[in-house]
C-alpha cells in the first residue's frame, strides 16, 4: 500500500467532497476520524467506495488529537493529511504521484506544502498568507501531533524537503464560517496566552497593555503594510483586521476565565 489519506471531521458534509474528489483516485485508503458528525459527512463519505475506513471519535477542543489517531491507523507506506475543507491542486496531485511512484529521494521522509486559503471572495495571496507552509505528506511512522497548539503542524522525525504546488483550502468562502472558526480558535488560544504570561511573570494587567494596544496594532500594520495584505482588497483589508481584533477577544475569554 503506497498512499493513505487521513481526515479528522466533524459536520463536514458541505466540505468533505473537497479531499474526496481532489485525492481518492490515487490512495489506496482513506481513514476518517469523525468527531461524531450529526449531518451526513460519513453518509456522503462512505458513496465513494471501498477504501473509506471510519473511525468513530469523540470531538475535542484540540482537534488535533483526532488527526493523530486518523494517522496512527493508516497502513499505507505514505501518509497525506488534509482537513474536511481542502483539495489538492491538480498540479500538487501530480507531483505527489510522481514522488511516491519515483526512486527514493535520499533522506526525505516528509515534505512542506504550501497552501492558498479562500478568504470570503479569493484566495489570499498577501498579508502573510501564503505560502502558508504545512507538513502534509511524510512516510507512515516519522510522525506525531503535540496537540498543545491549534496551529501546531506535526514533529517529524527525520529530514524535511518542500513541494511546489499548492493545497487549496476552502476555508472561509462566507463570513458567518470565519467568525465560528474566530470564536473556536480565540478560545484555544486563551491557554497559550496563559502560559506566555506565567513564564514571562506578566499579570493582567501586563497583559491588558499587550493585548489591547502592542498586539493588534503591529499584528494589524504586519499584515496589510508590511506584507502588502491591501494587495487582496477588500477581503484582504477585513482577514488583516479581524486577525488584530482576535487579542482583544482573546483578552476578554481569559478574564472572564479568572471570574469563574
């Protein structure tokens, strides 16, 4: 078995035929870890045929746990890991096949993709966005999820190269979705706000000054000057801005969090 395709799920029945459509024809397995969908990801998914294995989960916060028991079941001698709302570009599905049908490459055992994120009308090509590099395709065994951030990638074991073509993720096509996914990942991140602010010995009131004016402002001038992010117009103005507000709700849930 040359390929496995992992997914972890959850209610993604508008988005799981992205991966289907873009990959099943050249794996040889397709192992879903659903978080307990109540729609019909898994009906749908389960239409394409005999290589989809489901294995039912429970949903975490940190959603990263499901990708590492997605990865740990596949048999296959390569592993490709996407999420429910990405694809691969035709011309990254032809180099993978070409990679994994080739002679072996020295001493890779995995490999950074770059990826295009669709932000309301386009996908975003400035303020940072890409190439956002993610370790997507690596041999079955060299790796593992830390499952302390909720942007981590995985740790891998062994020498990294990169691919050229990109991942398209269908991530926030409407703006209802961005800010369901806003609120999930603000929440995530109120822990990693907590640790940062124990091992520097900052207070909240520390805090208040970094989230509430360092942070949004240079977050803010990073992405739409720095990084040309005005380039992408309008949807590029509104990610650039709702990235910067995301510390004042960050701020906020990690207060209220100390009222409790």
């Amino acid at each position: 078995m040359k390929l496995s395709l992992c997914i972890a799920a959850f209610n993604e029945e508008k988005n799981i035929h992205y991966p289907m459509d873009s990959v099943y024809d050249i794996v040889d397995e397709v192992i879903i870890v659903d978080g307990g969908s109540e729609d019909k990801t898994i009906e749908i998914a389960k239409t394409y045929g005999e290589k989809v294995r489901i294995i039912q989960s429970d949903n975490p916060a940190m959603f990263h746990k499901n990708k590492e028991k997605a990865i740990m079941a596949a048999e296959g001698e390569w592993i490709l890991q996407l999420d429910a709302d990405e694809a691969l570009s035709p011309e990254l599905k032809k180099e993978i096949v070409t990679l994994i049908s080739g002679p072996k490459k020295d001493t890779l055992v995995a490999y950074w993709l770059p990826r295009k994120n669709l932000f309301l009308t386009r996908f975003l090509e400035k303020g940072g966005q890409y190439p956002d590099y993610t370790v997507r395709l690596y041999k079955n065994g060299v790796a593992t999820f830390p499952c302390k951030d909720v942007h981590e990638n995985v740790e891998i074991n062994g020498e990294v190269g990169y691919l050229k073509n990109p991942i398209l993720h269908y991530a926030d096509p409407d703006f209802s979705r961005y800010l369901m996914r806003w609120d999930r990942y603000t929440t995530l991140e109120v822990q990693n706000a907590k640790f940062r602010a124990q091992n520097r010995g900052k207070n909240l009131a520390l805090m208040f000054v970094e989230y509430f004016f360092w942070k949004p402002l240079t977050t803010f001038f990073s992405m739409y000057f720095r990084h040309k992010g005005f380039v992408d117009g309008f949807p590029g103005f509104v990610f650039s801005l709702f990235s910067s507000l995301r510390f004042y709700v960050i701020y906020v849930k990690w207060w209220k969090s100390t009222k409790e």
